[in-house]
C-alpha cells in the first residue's frame, strides 16, 4: 500500500514527537521528545494556538537537496533525499474535508478558511539526530513592545494552494556535517538580506564553502566544526555585502547597535560566550556559539547613553528575539543586567554582562547564560556610515538642546528621546506624508526633498510625538557633515532654532560642527 | 448629565486649547507672534518671553555669558565621554577573528 500524499492530526505534543521520529532517519520518539527543539515548538505551537497539523511527504526540500547531493548522497547508509513537512493550522481540520477540497469540492472547507488559519511549517530531514529543516512559523499576535523588524511574508505552495506564513524569518538546526551554527545564522540572515538587497540565496552547504573558500585551514572543512568570524565575514562578503563587525561587551553598545541595524530590517549575527553556572555569580564558559538577531522587545525602562543624559528609545530594549539553532525560531533572550564571573581563554577572571538563554543546563541545576561578544552586520554596500557616526552627530544636537532647555524650559527640550536607526528614503518619506503636525507646504518640501536611498534618521521625540527629525545620508564620506534635512514638527521649536540661525555668524556661535551644519541648513532652507 | 463649573470651565479650556493650537501653527508661520493655551490649560500669549525671536537672543546671550561658556564646557566634556563610549564598539580583538564558533 503506498504512503498518502498528506494526513491531517489534531495537534499535541505526542503527535508531534510521532512525526518528527517517522520524518527522520530512525530516531526514536523518546529521544525526539528529549530534544530541546521538541520542547520549544510544543510551547511555541501551543501559544499560536495550533489546531491541527497536516504532513506533507515525500517534500522537496532546495536547501536539503544540495546538502544531500554535497555529502549525504555518498555516505553508506542509504538516506533519503526527500524530507516532511508539517503544516500547522489554528482550526480544526479533518482529512476528508482537504482531501474533498483538493478534488474540487470545497462545501466542507474554503479556500479563505484554510489560508485564514495557516501558521506555517516545520521541515524534517531524514537524519538521525539534526533532523529540524527549513522553518517558517509566524510571530505571536502579541505585539505590545515585541518588535520583529527583519521578518517578512513568505510562501508556502501545498497542493497549488498558494499560503502565506506572515511576519516570519526561516530558522533551520544545525546538522554538525555541512553546517554549524554559524552557518545557520547566516543562512537566516541571507534569506532577508536576499529580499533587501537582491542577492543570491545561498543553501547552508553553499554558505559553509563560500566561507571556507579562501581561508586555507589547518584541518578539513567538511565535516564541518564551525565557523570563525573571519569566516562569516567571507561568507557575507560572497554574496556581493559587506561585513561590519562591531564589538558589544558594552551593554548600552549592544542596545544601540541591534536597534540601528535590526529597524532597517537587517538581522544580525550575535557571536556569545555561552556559559553555564558553576555555583553563585561563578560560571564555567562550554564555548563560542553564533545566532541571528530577528527582532527586539521594548518594554524596559529608558535610561541615558552616558552622563551626556542621551536617551536612546534602543535602551528601552529588555529582549531579544533570536533563532537559535540549538533551541528555536524567535528564542528569546533577556538583556537583564546580570553579570557573571567566568575565565574566558586568554584573560583573567572577571565579570560580564549577560544575557539569559533557553539553553539547559548539561550538567546541575544552575542556568545557561550568554555573554556578548560582537556584531556582525550584513550591509548593502552603499551603506557606509556606521551606527556611531550617526549617534555623535546626535549626542552634539542634542547638547545644544540641553543648552537650550536653560533658557527655554517651557519648550522641555531636556530629556528628549531618540530614535535613531538606519532607514530608507520610501520608508521616510512615507512616515513623512503620514506624520500629524506638520504644515502641508513644509510637508511637501521634506517628501519631495532629493534624497539618497540609505538614511540615518534620528527622531527627537517629546511626550511620545516626534518634536525634530534630522536626516542623515548613510551613504556619504565620514568627513562630510551629511546632513539632508531638517523636519520640525513643532512651529515653536522650529522658530526658535530659526531665529538662533538668523543672529548674526553661524561661525562665532560656540556649537560643534554637525550643529552648525543644521543651523547653516535652516537658514538657508526655512 | 450636568457638569460642575470646575469641569465646564476645564472643557471650555481643552477645547479652546485645540482650537489654538491649530491656529499657532498658522500664525507662527505668518509672524513671530502666536497665542495657544499650554497642556497645563495655562494661557500662553505673544508676550515677549514666548517670542522665538526674543527666545533666540536670550539663548545667544546665555551662551556669550560666563555660566553659559562653562555650561558649554562642561557639555563638549559629556561628548567626548559618549563619543568614548560608542568607540568601544570597535575595540575588535583581533586574535578572536579566528576562534571558531563550535557550540
């Protein structure tokens, strides 16, 4: 009897288990339950309130078939080059109604009722252990503070019905031959970039030897045993981007950086220490892992850059989401200020800033926690001015502000709050046209205004309204000011700084270069 | 439902205030001086103290000033410390680029 092209299961976790042991190569259902990733997509499925999954055989997976074509074709045991693929749906579903929907009749169930509840896929390689494949699950509902910047809509085709997972980032596992963790990282990171900037889509055994590539190292690649960041940065650079790395032990430099980057839709790879609690604040380091940064939750509270009184709305971040390829898509991590005392390699013992993780403990009770260690940025390469180039600028506005709020605190121009990302010229300009106080003729100027595609925008925002917008060209030489605009969206606020520009030199004023640039702009263009 | 004078008096001011505040972004346009009704519901007018014209050259003042030279002294300190801060996000290490990640 031949294997029917799809089932239809009401979801549990017992269901689950069942089909992640049969979609692989011969893993049992007890150590299928054991995994973390079973684990993760139990509670995940739960809470997008999944009613049914619907598996899909014999499926075709890209990424798995050039894997299985570079390595696992040739191996002796005979593995299969097709994979599972579970759908999940938030209704109820009976096979009869999907297989009577399939043959043209569709009384029982709509097309409308199945794209409706469709919450996306999970695809299971036929490996013995790293069987979790390309996975595209929508974010919670629940957006209050959570932000998810880099995810966008992506298709799935089951039976011709065209469907649409909303709001995800495709996350797969590790599978320690063609692929570590970097490499997952990277292959998520691709798959919006890919979108972003129009480059090619890499598959994971393309990513590892694009990394390798030009790198001559001591022992064989594949098998694969990780990445370095000199690695992941080849890897970026073969899809015609350019790598930015910047170093986040600083806790309000990792803030800063995620929110600049991860607004314009970039994920970002997060290189860690993981580390695992020995006893009290003491933790032993297991080791250099890599995940991607998809999105951020800003619910904490908003605290100054530096004795500057700088706010930053990226302090406000108290998560982050990543896929971990070890735990799950849109994992969450949690930036709570808890230090740990841990020897990393080549320096003495001290403490960090950490993270929390979902990791679980190998050994004990104790928890699992991540220390920060750098950024990698994947940037289309026109974007040429980094992240602190843009919050200089600001931290000098801003003084002048602060100078300004002595004089006029009426106008409570201290303790405003920045909103400072990457961004582009449509993006601006439709958030300008939409934006409530400003005239129609200043309105049209700024939409209008000739501008390049890549913007550094910082918001002053006052009582949760924007008060001023300086706009920034992210694609100019460090040394220039940069400057494109300035949008006032307080008359007040804007005649006061127009009046300042008019009083005689803008020269003998004792303000920095970058505000006298913006005072020298308002002049000649207000 | 009959309002007390105190809360007649409060929704006669909120929606004088919004009439005013539309009407300041026209008049600031037109000229230097507005009149609008602050979030406090305390009545702003083209007085002296609220004219930008009048707020700039104070501001100019303060800053020739003695308190104002060492204000700004003081700020171009707190830059400096911000501009120190955002710098370590490039104190790579350069023996680390090579470390793989293995977890």
């Amino acid at each position: 009897m031949s294997t029917p092209a799809f089932e239809v299961f009401p979801y549990s976790l017992d269901c689950l288990v069942k089909l992640i042991s049969e979609g692989s190569h011969h893993k049992p259902e007890d150590e299928v339950r054991l995994k973390s990733h079973t684990l993760y997509f139990d509670h995940y499925l739960t809470k997008l309130s999944v009613k049914a999954l619907l598996v899909e055989r014999d499926y075709i997976d890209r990424d798995f078939l050039e894997d299985f074509a570079a390595y696992y074709v040739r191996c002796f045991p005979p593995y299969r080059k097709t994979c599972t693929r579970i759908h999940a749906f938030r209704r109820d579903l009976s096979r009869d109604a999907v297989k009577a929907f399939l043959s043209g009749d569709d009384t029982k169930l709509k097309l409308e009722e199945i794209k409706s509840a469709y919450l996306g896929f999970i695809v299971i390689k036929p490996l013995p252990q790293t069987v979790i494949g390309r996975t595209c699950l929508t974010t919670y509902s629940d957006r209050s503070t959570r932000h998810f910047p880099a995810t966008r809509d992506f298709e799935a085709n089951l039976f011709g019905i065209k469907l649409k997972v909303v709001n995800t980032l495709p996350f797969q596992e590790q599978d320690s031959v063609v692929a570590a963790c970097a490499t997952s990282a990277l292959w998520t990171l691709f798959q919006a970039t890919a979108r972003e900037f129009q480059h090619q889509l890499l598959t994971p055994i393309e990513i590892t030897r694009a990394a390798t590539h030009l790198l001559p190292t001591e022992s064989r690649v594949i098998p694969n045993q990780g990445l370095s960041t000199h690695m992941m940065a080849h890897a970026i650079k073969s899809v015609n981007l350019e790598p930015f790395l910047i170093r986040v032990a600083e806790g309000k430099v990792l803030h800063a950086a995620i929110y600049s980057y991860v607004h314009a839709r970039i994920p970002l790879i997060l290189g860690i220490d993981l580390v695992e609690q020995n006893t009290g604040t003491n933790y032993d380091r297991m080791g250099k892992h890599a995940l991607a940064i998809v999105g951020y939750s800003l619910g904490g509270v908003p605290t100054p850059l530096s004795l500057s009184g700088l706010v930053l709305r990226s302090s406000r971040i108290d998560k982050i989401y990543v896929h971990d390829d070890q735990i799950g898509p849109f994992a969450r991590m949690e930036l709570d200020g808890k230090r740990v005392e841990v020897q990393i390699p080549g320096q003495p013992v001290q403490q960090y800033d950490s993270l929390s993780t979902s990791w679980k403990p190998t050994h004990g009770s104790g928890d699992v926690r991540a220390i920060p260690d750098i950024l990698l940025v994947p940037l289309y390469h026109k974007v040429r001015l980094p992240w602190e180039w843009a919050l200089q600028r600001v931290t000098e506005f801003n003084e002048v502000l602060v100078q300004l709020s002595k004089i006029v605190p009426d106008l409570k121009l201290l303790g405003l709050e920045w909103d400072v990302y990457l961004t582009t010229v449509n993006e601006v300009r439709d958030d300008l046209r939409n934006a409530a106080n400003i005239e129609a003729a200043a309105r049209y100027s700024a939409v209008t205004w000739s501008m390049p595609r890549f913007i550094w925008r910082a918001t002053a925002v006052r009582n949760d309204a924007p008060l001023i917008d300086l706009l920034f060209d992210a694609t100019d030489i460090d040394t220039a000011h940069g400057l494109l605009q300035v949008v006032f969206h307080d008359a007040l606020v804007r005649d006061l700084i127009k009046n300042i520009a008019a009083v005689g030199s803008i020269d003998a004023l004792p303000f920095k270069r970058t505000v006298k640039n913006i005072l020298r702009w308002v002049k000649e263009n207000l | 439902m009959k309002l007390s004078g105190r809360k007649r008096k409060v929704s006669a001011l909120i929606v004088l205030r919004r009439i005013f505040e539309h009407l300041r972004l026209r008049f600031a346009t037109a000229s230097d001086h507005f009149v609008a009704v602050s979030l406090e519901c305390s009545v702003m007018t083209n007085s002296d103290r609220d004219d930008p014209r009048e707020m700039a050259r104070r501001a100019i003042e303060w800053l020739k000033s003695a308190d104002g030279q060492k204000s700004i002294k003081e700020s171009d300190n707190r830059i400096k410390e911000t501009a120190a801060l955002l710098a370590k996000g490039r104190e790579i290490d350069p023996t680390k680029l090579h470390e793989p990640f293995t977890v």
